[in-house]
C-alpha cells in the first residue's frame, strides 16, 4: 500500500510539473494581484502585472536560467504574496485539512508553498515574450470569488484554455486555483493527496513533501 501511495504522489508531482513548465507565462501573471473589487477590475490587474513581471524577467533573463536559486527567488517575491495558501491547502486537503492539528497545517502549507515555488521557478522563464489572451469575466461587479478566463495561442493547434479562480479577502485579490483545459491544479493534488492521508497519514504526506522539497532532481 505505501508503495501505491508513493507511486501516485510521484506521478502527480511529474505531470503538473510538465503543465507549470509549458505555460508557466500565464499562470506567473496570476499571483501579482493587487487588491481591487469586481472581476473587471482584476482582469485589467492581471494585464498590468503581465508587463511589469515580463520586464523583471527579461532584465534578468539571464541570471534565471542560469541560477534556479535567483528564479526561486523572483518566484517568491512575486508569487507567495499574492497565492492564498491557506484557501488552497483546505480545498486540497479537505476533510483531512479540518482533521489535521495547528502544527500539521503549518508544516503542510510550509512545504506546499516550497514546493509551488520550485515548480512555478522551472517556468519564469518562459514568460519573456508570452502572450496571454484575457476573456471577458462574467460575474457581479462587486463579486468578491471571480473566475478569470485567459487563452494562450498556439501556432496551428486550439488555444489553451487557462482560468483562475481568485478571492478578493482582507489581503486584496489572491488566487487558489488554477485550471488548465479542463484540469484544477488544486483538484489534482486533492486527489493524490487524499489517497496518501487515507492510507499513511498527514505526516506521511508532509514528510513526502519536504523529501521532494530536497531533491536535486526536483526542477529548479
């Protein structure tokens, strides 16, 4: 059983390390949300941000594909702020978030965190010169959870469909999640997260994380 466990964790960490890595352009862009109110308002953020990161990155162009420990860092500067980890890791956890202790949750959301930050600095790069494409947002204008609906072109193939579900909370606007034609990041962590609780326990999982957290095999 510890052996399915471990195989499904290590699969889910390859795959949406694949998906951050090719579109790792639009889902950066996310994370830079100041505080504003309706959905409109956040889309025309999320235009804002996507020049001013695309201007970081290319002056340091450089220096991030050279040094994983500088994309980490321009990563977390950008990215940890603006990422409600909390709203995040109860989605992903669930049920077992409102059974794990104080101590469990801090451990759970410290390597969660480590471990979007490494996956996400596999792909700063790639946001030099990217372009997103911004939908129009259907929603209330004083909605406080909004869905903002981007597309990245493809030469000769459909569009990817990327959307981010955003909270406008105390902190201003933060996403916690990402899909990506079709596919919720948070859902599936759940789903391999879930399996790994179910069957060795939060501090399995959380001990899981911080072994991938240290790995030089792990990207960046």
């Amino acid at each position: 059983m510890m052996g399915d466990s471990k195989r499904s964790v290590s699969g889910s960490f390859s795959h949406n390390q694949t998906i951050l890595s090719a579109l790792g352009a639009a889902l950066l862009c996310a994370f830079t949300v100041v505080a504003q109110a309706g959905g409109a308002d956040a889309v025309d953020v999320l235009k804002a941000t996507t020049d001013a990161l695309s201007v970081e990155v290319e002056r340091n162009l450089d220096a991030i594909e050279t040094d994983p420990g500088f994309a980490r860092a321009v990563v977390r500067k950008i990215l940890t702020p603006r990422l409600d980890l909390n709203r995040t890791s109860r989605w992903v956890l669930g049920k077992y978030w409102r059974k794990a202790d104080a101590s469990q949750k801090e451990r759970f959301m410290q390597e969660f965190r480590t471990l979007l930050v490494r996956l996400y600095a596999s792909a700063v790069a790639d946001l030099a010169g990217a372009e997103v494409e911004y939908l129009p947002v259907d929603t209330e204008p004083d909605a406080r959870d909004v869905t903002v609906k981007t597309q990245i072109p493809r030469e000769g193939a459909e569009p990817i469909g990327v959307y981010y579900r955003m909270y406008n909370g105390d902190g201003g606007w933060k996403v916690y999640d990402v899909t990506i034609d079709g596919v919720s990041l948070v859902t599936t962590y759940r789903s391999s997260f879930s399996r790994l609780v179910r069957t060795d326990g939060m501090d399995v999982l959380i001990d899981k994380l911080a072994e991938k957290n240290r790995s030089p095999g792990q990207t960046s």
